[in-house]
C-alpha cells in the first residue's frame, strides 16, 4: 500500500484557543508540527503518496510541508471550499485513489503496526477495515462490536451512555477498497461514522475491525495534547521519530541550546534548538520547551509545554501552562493553569 488519505481541514475547536491563529495540523508536539509525525509514522510504513484534506488556515499547513519533498514524501491537496466530513473530504480526492488506500486524522499519534492491519483486510477481502483500539471512556469515540471473526456487527458513533462491554473505539484509521467511494455522495458533507458505516452495515455490506493494543491518542482536546506529549517524554511506547532523541534519563537537549552550569533540569524533560536558558533555572517534571526560547534568571517551569519564540523574563514561576508562539512574559510574573497566548491572554486552562 503506497496511498494515504490525511484529513486536515478541521478547525480545531477543543483546541481553542490554541487553534485560533493556527491550523490543528501545525500545533507542535514537542516542537514539531503535528502533521510531521503522522508523516513520517506514514513513511515508516512506505506510504509515501499522500492526499491532504485542508480547509481552515490552509495556506500555514502548504507553507510548510510544499510538496512534501523535503521530507520523501509526495503531497497533494485537496481544498474544501466548505467542510465536507471525514467521507465527503474523501469523495473529493476520488481521481487520486485508484488503488487500496489509507485513511487517518491529522490528530492521531499513533504505534499501531499499520503493516499488520494491512494483511489483516486483505485477509478479509472487506471493503472497509476500522481499526479499533480500547478506551476508558468509550462515549467520546465511534463504539465498536465485533464477532469472533473481527466482522462488525454494531456501530454507535459516540454513545451517550455505552454498555459496560463495548469499549472498542474507532481510531478514525480506516483501510478502504476504492469501491467505497461509489457509496459516498459527491460535494456534501458526509462522515464515516454517523453515515457511511452505519448505512453499509444496514444493506449488509461486510466491514471488519482489527483490534490492536499500541499506542494511540486523538491530540484533539487540550488534556490529550499536552498528555500525548508527557508520554512520549516518559517513553513508555516506542515511538520512531521521538525516543532516539532522549537520553536515558529521560532528559532531551538539543546541542545548539545554551544552559548556564546552575540551571537544575528533571526528568522527563524536552528543551529544543537554540534555547538559551539564565543562571538558577529550574526547569522540572514535564516540561517542553520549543525552539528559540529564552528564560531569563530564576525562573522555574513545571508541567508546562512552551511553543517556539518565546522569552520567559527573571523571576517568572509558570505551571501547568501552555505558552503559544511569539509570546513574551514579563518579570515576576507567577501564572498556573493558563494558556498564554501571544496577544497576552491568560485562559484558564482545565
């Protein structure tokens, strides 16, 4: 399999405000776009032909990734004037899917061995395979039943109040025959989950569920984002792009930062290019640090994610804060529990 859909036309709204001046794709995981990583997670698995779904604040997202060359991939995209939904962003590269194909969210860190999924559909000979992981919490994604043979039997996309014995989710990682296109409606907003497989399911239409226990998170709400990140600090689950990087203590710093000798760095702890971080710093547990960031003397950070560019003064105590792009924060200043934006706005963070 070399093709792949990713959506990436979403705005992001459980993301607010971090996605009000950027696209959900851009949003960095530990100084890397999001994108990035369902990228080269693609790559990892030789997909390298990629159709890009975009909508909101599009223009940020074909900025950075071009073509996709420079990263040995080629991208196309695919605009929608207006939001189409999963299946209906879908429909609209139909002329690209000539061939079996991928489709995932530009939301999902993954492990999932996509090779094993792969040879389990073509097992199955099904036009669609969801592949399903467990949740704890089942109502905030497509419930899944499965038989003994992984052939669906039952879809509720998003139950209000599911059985106890239904916690296999729908990751939104689907492998689709190009056949299922024929199902979907052109130029109208559709979703796989509500509308496509619920209706194929209705006219006895086989699908298939391959269940895998890997890692996997939808970043899309503002605790999983910063939670993806802290679990890839702690490196319980392997993940390509990220773990060579680390230390085995757990500390990672790139060698173009400068720290001073009395700085006090903890684990688990990322710090990325060019920081300059002052004299009797505490950076402790959990924090990341983008590219470009300045922190000034006697500062201490916890729990805290920093995007790149900014400038954190003297005396500044910041936990369990997310710290946008651009931003500059004055001496003394003590704020918890915030997302601080570049305009200065401190949103309680929950």
């Amino acid at each position: 399999m070399k093709k792949a859909v990713i959506m990436a036309g979403g705005q992001g709204t459980r993301l607010r405000p971090l996605t009000n001046h950027l696209p959900k794709p851009m949003v960095p995981i530990l100084s890397r776009p999001c994108l990035e990583y369902i990228i080269h997670y693609l790559m990892s698995y030789g997909i390298t032909d990629i159709a890009m779904t975009v909508n909101y604040k599009s223009d940020q997202i074909k900025d950075y990734f071009g073509n996709g060359e420079s990263l040995g991939v080629t991208i196309t995209y695919f605009d929608e004037a207006t939001p189409l939904g999963t299946a209906g962003g879908v429909k609209n590269c139909e002329y690209f899917l000539d061939e079996p194909f991928l489709v995932i969210s530009c939301d999902n860190i993954a492990t999932i061995d996509i090779n094993k999924a792969i040879q389990f559909h073509q097992q199955k000979k099904g036009i669609a395979t969801l592949i399903l992981t467990q949740a704890e919490d089942p109502s905030l994604f497509g419930v899944v039943k499965t038989n003994d043979q992984g052939k669906i039997i039952q879809f509720i996309e998003k139950p209000k109040d599911p059985p106890l014995h239904l916690n296999a989710i729908n990751t939104g990682i689907y492998i689709l025959e190009p056949t299922i296109l024929e199902t979907i409606p052109p130029r109208q907003k559709i979703d796989f989950g509500k509308d496509v497989f619920p209706n194929l399911l209705q006219k006895g239409i086989p699908l298939y569920g391959y269940s895998s226990e890997s890692y996997w998170r939808d970043i899309g709400s503002l605790k999983s984002y910063c939670q993806t990140q802290f679990d890839m600090l702690c490196q319980h689950h392997q993940f390509p792009t990220i773990n060579k990087l680390f230390s085995t203590d757990h500390i990672m710093i790139d060698p173009s930062t400068e720290i001073h000798p009395t700085v006090e760095i903890e684990p688990p702890t990322y710090i990325g290019a060019h920081c300059k971080i002052g004299p009797h710093v505490r950076i402790r547990p959990h924090t990341i640090l983008g590219d470009h960031v300045t922190i000034s003397q006697d500062s201490i950070l916890s729990n805290t994610i920093v995007w790149s560019h900014v400038n954190v003064g003297n005396n500044v105590h910041l936990d369990q804060c997310i710290v946008c792009h651009y931003t500059w924060i004055d001496d003394h200043t003590h704020i918890d529990r915030s997302i601080i934006t570049n305009q200065c706005k401190h949103s309680p963070f929950t």
